[in-house]
C-alpha cells in the first residue's frame, strides 16, 4: 500500500505530499522527511570550498588583467582631460578614439572572463551537487527517508538534515 503512495506522490508532486501528511496521524508517523539545504552544501562542504579555491587559482592572472587594463583607462581618461586644452583637435580626437577602443577592449575583455567565471563555477558546483546527492540517497537510505528535499519556501528545522549531509561528504573525500 505505501508503494503505491509513494509512486502517487512522485506523480502528483507537492500537493500529493501534502495530502498525504494531512491524511492522518498514523500515515504520517510512517512518512519520514528530511530536507537539505544545497547554499549551504555550496558554502560549507570541504568540497565546494577547494572548488572556490581552484577557482580563484585559475583565474587570478585574468582578474589582475583586466583590473590592470581598468586603471589603465582610468589613467588614459584622466590624461585626456587633463591634456585637452593644450592638444590640437585632431591629436584629441584620435585619443578619444583610442580612450573608445580601450575602453570597448576592456568591457569585452570582463564581460569574457564573467562568462568563463560563471561557467567554470557552474561545472564546479555541478560535481559538488553531484557527490552531494549521492552521500543524500545513502543517508536516506541507511536512516529510512521516504523523501529529502532540497528546495522549500518553508521547512521546519527539525527536518533539516544539512548538517549530517556536510559531515558524510566532508568524511567522504
């Protein structure tokens, strides 16, 4: 019978689980539920922290790149300000239009690295997901889970399971 429930459940979603908690108090002592919080999977597993540090590793030589090439339109800003007066108007039309180019160079050059940034950081979030999910089927396997989620607008503390999820995937290296 609580086969069938559950392959209903997973059917109908949300409602389902609502419906079924809501049943009564002897079906619902037999329907156990854990919840993960996956930000905090992402901010505290040993994992996700070595991932934020391989991270910066790799990209720390473009980062000081592009913050140089920054200060550099900055200083080629204010150069041209400060020179503005003094330069003929062809010379100050052809730095403006360098200013343009470094400037187009620049916001191209960050605008790349935020999307290698972005997608660099999703692979690696996506294998700490990964090894996280599996040490969640383990726990509730061994611990007789009926379900585990990992979104909620709203979840009682006494069903988080966070912390015992970090603590098996930190042990789990």
């Amino acid at each position: 019978m609580m086969n069938q429930i559950f392959k209903r459940m997973a059917a109908g979603g949300a409602l389902t689980v609502a419906m079924l908690l809501s049943a009564g108090p002897a079906l619902a002592a037999e329907f156990k539920v854990g919840f993960v919080s996956t930000d905090r999977i992402f901010q505290e597993a040993d994992a996700a922290k070595t991932a934020q540090i391989k991270l910066e590793a790799e990209f720390s030589k473009r980062q000081k790149k592009i913050e140089q090439l920054g200060e550099a339109v900055q200083e080629t800003s204010k150069k041209l300000e400060r020179d503005a007066p003094t330069l003929s108007e062809a010379q100050r039309i052809q730095r403006q239009r360098d200013l343009v180019q470094m400037d187009q160079d620049f916001q191209r050059e960050r605008r790349e690295f935020q999307e290698d940034l972005a997608l660099r950081k999703n692979e690696e979030l996506q294998k700490v997901l990964e090894m996280a999910n599996k040490v969640i089927k383990d726990v509730a396997k061994a611990e007789n889970y009926d379900l585990i989620l990992q979104e909620a607008v709203y979840m009682n503390p006494k069903h988080d399971i966070t912390a015992r999820v970090l603590r098996d995937l930190n042990a789990a290296k």
